[in-house]
C-alpha cells in the first residue's frame, strides 16, 4: 500500500522506489488487547524489491513532497517528522486498514463499487500487459504473478 515509504526510498532522480518495509497495526504485548502501528520488514524476498517509477508520476511526487515540505513549516514543532511520502497532515502514519477503508469509500461515491487498493494492483497488472509489456517485468513489478511459471524474456533475460 506504501503507507511506510519513506522520501527517503524514494530515488525522484532516477525514478525508483526502494521498498523497505511495511507498516502494520498489532497487538500491544501489554495484554490489554490494544493495538499500535508498527513497521516491519516485507514478507518474502520478492516484496522487499526497487520499483520504477512511471515517468508520468514524477511531476505529481515532486509537487506532493513540495506541499509536505509547507506543511511541516507551518505545523512547525507539532509536525511528526518520520520522512513518511504518505501520512496524516501532522506527519504521522496513517493506519493501513483506516487508509484502505476510506479508499474504498471514495471509489463507490464515484460509482466504482467494489474497486479496492488490492484490485488496483490486479488492474496495473494487466494494463501493463495490454500495453505490452514483457510478462516477467510485470511478474517483477507486481507479485501478485510471481507464482506462476512465467516464460522468460526473449534472448533468455
């Protein structure tokens, strides 16, 4: 979801995010049953991984982190500093399941009911092929495919 991507994974220049982490909500070892936001390294080898940025996305980063850049100004000393890409105004981590909730909100206020965060990926999975693209450099981008034999490239890349 990207919601523990640092700026500081993310190469603006040449156009890569490194993914690092993970955050995650779980339960306090207090036994009071509470829960709290914790950052974890991926799962498996093929989530912790560089992925490129496409170039039409770079102008949008760049703006975003000049407007996040203005708000820790203003915020001043109140701002949470973490180098978070994607956080609440104050600069603190959004919750995954918060996040996800709200996004699946939106995208049936605009008619798109049953459009979540995951099926995106299931959707730039197959747009990429549509546009041609090698399947193992979509099996790379998105692990949703690693699981499948998937041919190589040709020339054996």
């Amino acid at each position: 979801m990207g919601l523990a991507l640092r700026w500081q994974d993310v190469d603006l220049k040449e156009g890569m995010i490194h993914v690092r982490r993970t955050l995650v909500r779980v339960t306090n070892d207090s036994g009071s049953g509470k829960t709290t936001l914790r950052y974890h390294e991926p799962k498996s080898k093929q989530s912790r991984r560089i992925v490129p940025i496409p170039e039409a996305l770079l102008p949008a980063l760049k703006a975003h982190k000049a407007r996040q850049n203005e708000e820790k100004l203003l915020l001043g000393q109140a701002y949470e500093d973490s180098g978070l890409v994607f956080c609440a105004e104050d600069g603190r981590p959004l919750d995954p399941s918060s996040f996800s909730k709200r996004f699946t909100e939106l995208a049936a206020n605009l008619g798109l009911n049953g459009v979540t965060l995951h099926s995106l990926r299931h959707t730039y999975a197959t747009r990429l092929l549509e546009a041609n693209e090698h399947p193992k450099a979509v099996a790379k981008l998105n692990t949703l495919f690693v699981k499948k034999k998937i041919p190589s490239a040709p020339g054996g890349k």
